[in-house]
C-alpha cells in the first residue's frame, strides 16, 4: 500500500520507482537463506522478514553485506541489533500495558504452545506480572493434538483471565474452549488471525491507533487502503505492515536529498 502511492507520486524523490522483490520463506529458515543469497546484490533492503530464527538467519550476510533488515513483527530482541530496523513497540512491552490497563484481578494463566509466539509468550508474561505487581501467572501447554481441553479447564478452575500465546489454529482451538465472559488478552498480529468467540472479554495488546480516521495517524492509512488495496482485509497485520515500512521509506528519501542511494550511505543515514 505505502510503496504504490510512493510509485504512483513518481517514486523515491518523485524520480526513482521503488521495485518490490517478493520472496515467501514460509518459516524454514535455509529457505529464508537461499533468498537472501540470491536477492543480495540486487536489493537495497529486506522488509518484512518474520520470525527470530529466519532473521538471526540472515543477519550476519546482512552485516556483510550491510544491507538493512525490516521485520515483520515486533519483539524485544531485536531492539539494539545491528542491521535491524526495528519499529513500534515490542510485543513484549505491549503485553506489559495490557496487564497494567487490566490491573488487579483475577490471576492470569498464560494458554501457550511451542511455537516463537508462545515461548515468547511463556518467557514475558512471568516478567510483566510481576512488573505489574501481579500474582505469578499460572503457565499452561497448548498444541495442536490438544488445543487447550485440559488447559482451558484448569484456566476455568482458577478463575483466570487468559493470555492467549500460540499458532492461530491452536488459539482457535483454545478460544472455542475458554467459557463465556471470561476475560482473553492477545497480541494484535495473532488477534488478527482467529475468531473471538461471542462472550468472551477480549484485549488486544498494541501500540497502534484504534481504526478510526479521528484517531492519529490513522487517517493516512485509511485512505491510502481505499486508493491501492479497497479489497483487502483491513486488519492489524496490515497495519504493521505499512507502519513498519515507513522509517525505511523516510530513511530512502533522506538519501535522495543527500544525493547517494548506496547501501553505505542509506546506513550512514540511519546511523
């Protein structure tokens, strides 16, 4: 969406038409390597690159090379790395303001599988409860053969609210499971992903602005989705998607006006 209405204004500096290279390493991370070494001497970035081992992948030809990486979802453990353009809050911050929005309450019970999301998942909730000055978590296991039966009944037994970390086909699984009006709390990228029962209490856990054009920023988004892309779901993946894209796109123009696209000067840039 953001780079069809920087190419439909001329491209970069209204002179240079951004072309996208589109490659989808599925999650396998030799994958994810066989793409970089057959994009990197043609590409001034990697954008939208998912998943910690794919990314930790590439890294390294990514500093040789010193091309910038974009993620394409937000943790803390990229913060601070070199080659990485991280962007918005981590997911692990954002559970932490979800925690403290709630408050006291009920003790929560972390509904977690073995994926980057759930260990992720599994390692932050302890830490934000406890930042938070709430009881520890009582942490349980989800997986796809059983998604959540036995879980979900200790999570009711304890009068949890549920902070749901694991794939979306486990997650639904787990959802359809939790009783009514219990209270749910996930990040945006997987609420994207499945379907929130009826009933159930839900929070969603990001930076972002609300979908609203009175909220900030979200005005631009809005419309520019209804210019490039009116049939697409317009959800918080998508808005990650073109948030993140937007410091590398301010990165690109200041390196226009400086009259130097190379890939040392882009980095002198972001510095």
């Amino acid at each position: 969406v953001l780079w069809s209405d920087v190419n439909a204004a001329g491209g970069l500096g209204g002179r240079f038409p951004v072309e996208l290279i589109v490659r989808d390493h599925g999650g396998d991370v030799a994958r994810a390597a066989e793409a970089y070494r057959e994009l990197r001497e043609n590409v001034v970035a990697f954008a939208l690159v998912a998943g910690d081992d794919a990314i930790a992948a590439i890294l390294p030809m990514a500093a040789e090379d010193a091309v910038q990486v974009v993620p394409g979802d937000r943790s803390l453990q990229r913060w601070g790395r070199s080659r990485v353009l991280a962007s918005g809050t981590s997911n692990e911050v954002s559970m932490l303001g979800a925690l403290q929005h709630l408050g006291e309450g009920p003790v929560w019970c972390g509904l977690v599988d073995s994926s980057r999301d759930g260990v992720r998942a599994a390692e932050a909730l302890p830490i934000a409860a406890e930042l938070s000055g709430l009881a520890a978590p009582i942490m349980l296991t989800v997986n796809v053969d059983h998604p959540g039966a036995e879980a979900v009944a200790v999570a009711g037994d304890q009068g949890c609210r549920v902070w749901m970390g694991a794939e979306s086909d486990v997650a639904d699984g787990a959802l359809a499971a939790l009783a009514a009006e219990m209270t749910v709390a996930m990040n945006g990228r997987l609420a994207s992903l499945v379907d929130v029962p009826d009933g159930l209490s839900a929070l969603v856990a990001t930076d972002a602005p609300e979908w609203s054009e009175s909220s900030p920023g979200m005005a631009e988004l809005i419309a520019a989705i209804a210019r490039r892309a009116p049939d697409v779901v317009a959800d918080n993946l998508l808005r990650e998607g073109y948030v993140s894209q937007l410091m590398l796109h301010e990165a690109l123009e200041t390196a226009i006006d400086l009259g130097d696209l190379r890939r040392a000067a882009l980095d002198e840039v972001l510095g």
